[in-house]
C-alpha cells in the first residue's frame, strides 16, 4: 500500500496502515486480474477494496489450503476462530488482527452492511464439507455467500449516482458472474481439491459426471460432453453479465472505469475457454498478459479523458461571467 494511497483516504494509525498493507500484498500476489482493476479506481478507494478482496482471500486460503500435513479438523477449527475473531471485531469496531483490522475500519468508514460477512463466512464453512451442488439453484445458494455479497460490500466504496438498492442486484450479479468464470478457469484444480462448482444437473444433461471429469483431469482429454457442458455454463455465466453489465452506469463515474475493466478482463477468460475449445480440465486458462495490459490500458486513457474534461469543465466554470438577477 503506498503511502499516497493511505493518506488520501485517511488512514494514519501505524497498524491500520500495515493492515492495510497486508491486504493489498495479499491481493496482488493471488488476484492480478481483479488488482490490474483496481489500479482504475482513485487513491482514495483503493484501501478499502483492498481490505474487503484482502479478507476474502485470507479465509479462502484457509479453506483452499492444500498442505497433506494440515487436516480437515485443523481447517475447520482455523476457520472458526478466524469467524470469532471477525464477529468481535465487528462488534466492538476495532481488531489486532493482521487483516481483520482494515476491514473492521473500511467497514465502519463506508457503512457496510455486516450481515455480508456472516452470509460469507458461511459459505466458506461449506467449502469444508460441501463437495459438489445437484443444481444451479443449490449453486447459487454457495454463491450468493461467496460471491454475491462481495459485489454489495463493494458498491459503499465505489458509489452511486442513484439509490443503492438499485444497483445492488447488478452488484450481486457480478460478484457471481466472476465466481462462475472462476469455476470454469479452475475447473482441473477443483477437481484435485475433491471439488466440483458446476452443478450435476446441468451437467448431468450433457451426460457428464464426477467419474467422466475425474477421466479428462486424468488422461489430459476432453470429452466432447465435457465440451458442450462447459460451453452450457458459459452461455449461462455469459447471460449473468448482461444483467450486471446493467448496474454500471449506475456506479459513481470515477468508479466506471474500474469496473468496466474488471468486466472485460474476466469475460476475456471465457473467450479464451472457447478459443481452448473448451479443452480446460487439464490446465488453466490464462488471459495472455499484453492483452490484459492493453484492456488495462484503455480504461486509463477513459480516466484521462475523464478527467481532463473535467477539469476544462471546472475552469470555464471558473471564467464564466456570474449572471445579473433579473429584477421581479
């Protein structure tokens, strides 16, 4: 976190700042499409977004962690202290904890809702024992926790020009429409942590199953019903993004940016998926980094030329002649 960033949203306290500086390590390490965006966003946000994707991502390594050594119990019982630890912060509005202690202040600075965080540490309770979903409703239940109540705990940050509430559920929608390219992207991977996040039913209508998916992770080929299963959850994560692509221009304009970008690069993972053929199970897909830079790169200049007709709009004000009252 540099200190501009910090200062500009008024963070001073030695330990609020090394939190915070925690979360943004954490974010950029595991993250880097969702941290490119972020880049868009102004100094002032920054932190805050940081905590909350900072949060986020310390429970879900605790859930994800992959060490032999490290049993489900032990899992577990890191799980519930990390949820005691957060239920006290919130309580009392402040933390020692490394990471807890920014998203306590970013909670009580922007007015967060603290019901998000119960909604998400349940779900990352499911991911210990919850190894698969019979349908997309059972899914969207995981999701909502997971992924949902993410794009609602940023919408105080970035802002609105109309109500909240109207543009929570296109919030909602794109904190799920990013899990689910995640799905896909890590589909192989998913596999090896004994999971699945694509629900059976709909594979099942393509007549896939575990065994069929376990077999392609395996022998390192698709199976043309794997093909036209994930090409069904695309089209469907597809649909999710026009409905979050409509709460956009209700974001504050300075946050616009940010999001549209986050928008077009994790779309570009489902163009990669296709241009793969669908062919995933045994590797990830990556967007390519000039691509990712170039996306960036557009959303800077639309800062740029933001900013700068602002600013001439600003100075006009400024030399504009103060009108005479007509006298009644």
């Amino acid at each position: 976190m540099t200190a501009r960033e910090l200062n500009a949203a008024g963070i001073h306290t030695p330990a609020l700042r090394d939190a915070y500086a925690r979360c943004r390590q954490l974010n950029a390490s595991n993250g880097k499409t969702y941290f490119l965006a972020t880049r868009l966003l102004t100094s002032r946000q920054r932190p805050a977004i940081h905590a909350l994707y900072g949060f986020a991502r310390w429970a879900d390594d605790i859930v994800d962690d992959l060490d032999p050594t490290i049993s489900a119990q032990q899992r577990a019982a890191a799980l519930l202290r990390l949820d005691d630890t957060l239920q006290d912060a919130l309580s009392s509005g402040h933390s020692a904890h490394p990471v807890i202690a920014a998203l306590v202040d970013t909670v009580t600075r922007h007015r967060i809702d603290p019901r998000h965080f119960t909604d998400f540490m349940s779900s990352m309770r499911m991911d210990l024992h919850v190894t698969d979903y019979p349908t997309f409703e059972d899914l969207r239940g995981y999701m909502y926790g997971s992924a949902a109540v993410i794009g609602l705990q940023v919408l105080p940050v970035l802002g609105t020009v109309t109500a909240p509430e109207e543009a929570a559920p296109h919030a909602a929608s794109l904190g799920i429409a990013f899990q689910l390219t995640n799905f896909l992207r890590d589909v192989g991977e998913d596999l090896d942590r004994d999971r699945i996040y694509l629900p059976q039913d709909r594979l099942a209508a393509h007549g896939v199953d575990r065994e069929l998916l376990a077999w392609c992770r395996r022998s390192g080929h698709t199976d043309p019903r794997v093909r036209a299963a994930l090409r069904d959850m695309i089209n469907t994560t597809r649909d999710i993004y026009r409905h979050a692509a409509r709460g956009i221009p209700i974001l504050h304009p300075v946050s616009r940016p940010c999001v549209e970008t986050a928008y077009i690069l994790y779309q570009a993972i489902l163009d990669h998926i296709e241009a793969a053929d669908c062919a995933i199970t045994n590797r990830r897909t990556v967007v390519p980094r000039h691509r990712r830079a170039a996306i960036a790169f557009r959303g800077f200049t639309r800062i740029g030329i933001s900013r700068a007709y602002n600013a001439m709009r600003a100075t006009a004000d400024t030399r504009r002649p103060p009108q005479r009252k007509t006298a009644s």
